[in-house]
C-alpha cells in the first residue's frame, strides 16, 4: 500500500471521545519504550508525525492518525513504565482497557514486543488478557536492527514456546520490524491492505 497522506486527527484519554468515523482502525500497544511511535513514523515514512523519546512515557494519550483518508492508526501510551505513580500507572491502565473493550472501529490490535529480551511476564500476560477479551491482536517484534537473524529467530521460537505454555493453540501471526532500517515495512502494509480490502 502507498502511504499518501498520514495526519493527525486528536489525543484523549477517553475513549467515549475518540473519532467516530466507522473506518477500519489498528491500534498499537506494548511496554513504554517498544517503538509504538516510531513505528507509525516508519510506516508513515513522516519522521516526528507521532512523537518518540529515549525516555520511557513519552505517550500518555489515545493518539488518532488518519492515513489515506480511509483508516486509522493509532498511538497507546505503553504499559510496564515503572517511573510513573501508582495512580498515573492506575489511570493510563484504565483507559487502555477501556479503548479495547469499547472502541467498535478496531480491526486489530498489534501487541508490539522488542525483540532483544527474552519473553516477559508482562507481556505474556497483556497477550493472556487479549485473548481472554477475545480481541484479535497480531504481534510485531520491533528493533530487529539490534540482533542478528540468528538471535532473531531463536527468540521468536522462545515466545511461540511460551505463548504454546500458555494454552494459545498456535503462535499468533507476527511481524519482524526494524523502524531504523524499514524491515517489515512493506509486510504490516500489505497485511493491513488485505484486511481493508477484504
Ligand atoms: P512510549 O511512548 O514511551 O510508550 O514509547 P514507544 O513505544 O512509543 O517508543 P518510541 O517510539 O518513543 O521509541 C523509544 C526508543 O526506541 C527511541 O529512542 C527510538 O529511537 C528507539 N527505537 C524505536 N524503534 C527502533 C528500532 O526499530 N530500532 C532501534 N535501534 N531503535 C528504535
Ligand atoms: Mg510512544
């Protein structure tokens, strides 16, 4: 899919405020410091489009970005970030779960993970919790520049055994992205354009 046009529609934190155009919407989510942001910069090839820090808890709102004018990508605040307080820790995890279990427009959910650690309880427990909530979700190990395709693929075959231990009945359908050197770019595009398509 080319990417012609990418804007910014709005922030909130309430999900009962978010767009309410019906078009498809994806969402990504996964610990403070995964790459959300800079992903939907390399997807959109618009460098700053969604903001990205070295410092954990950069996003702290529901961000809304329209691209072609037809579907939505949208920014989650991460979870996981142990420097902020209880009470914000308590408040961003709230609206998280509200955006899942309420917004009609989400197609997908993509659970993005870094793909240097070995598999973390936190994570595995966010997928758990999707699945329970029967919210379809794929993967997308992120920051594949790190690792070489060795390493790459022994730790996507530790999460699969995890995921499998966890009573999932097959690994969900997963990605492999680098948003410093474009890997998977044109794989999560054509993944998105099939389902709007379909
Ligand atoms: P929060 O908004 O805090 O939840 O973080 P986030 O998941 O949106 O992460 P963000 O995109 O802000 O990126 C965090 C850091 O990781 C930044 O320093 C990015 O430059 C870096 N980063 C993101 N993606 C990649 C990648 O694919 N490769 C490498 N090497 N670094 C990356
Ligand atoms: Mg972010």
């Amino acid at each position: 899919m080319e990417i012609k046009s990418a804007e910014f529609v709005m922030s909130n934190s309430d999900v009962g405020k978010c767009p309410k155009e019906p078009i498809p919407e994806y969402a990504f989510i996964g610990r403070s410091n995964v790459g959300k942001s800079s992903l939907i910069n390399m997807l959109t090839q618009r460098k700053g489009l969604a903001k990205t820090s070295g410092r954990p808890g950069k996003t702290q709102l529901i961000n809304h970005f329209k691209i072609n004018n037809n579907w939505f990508l949208v920014d989650l605040p991460g979870y996981g970030y142990a420097r902020v307080s209880k009470s914000m820790k308590n408040t961003f995890q709230k609206f998280i779960t509200q955006y899942f279990e309420k917004r009609q427009q989400l197609v997908s959910a993509f659970v993005l993970i870094d793909i240097r650690h070995e598999p973390q309880k936190i994570d595995l427990e966010f997928m758990q919790w999707m699945g329970e909530h029967q919210i379809p979700f794929s993967i997308i190990f992120t920051k594949a520049d790190k690792l070489k395709p060795g390493a790459i693929q022994r730790h996507v075959k530790e999460y699969e055994s995890k995921l499998l231990e966890d009573a999932w009945e097959e690994m969900p359908n997963y990605f492999i992205t680098s948003s410093s050197n474009f890997t998977g770019r044109d794989q999560l595009l054509k993944y998105i354009e099939d389902i709007n398509n379909s």
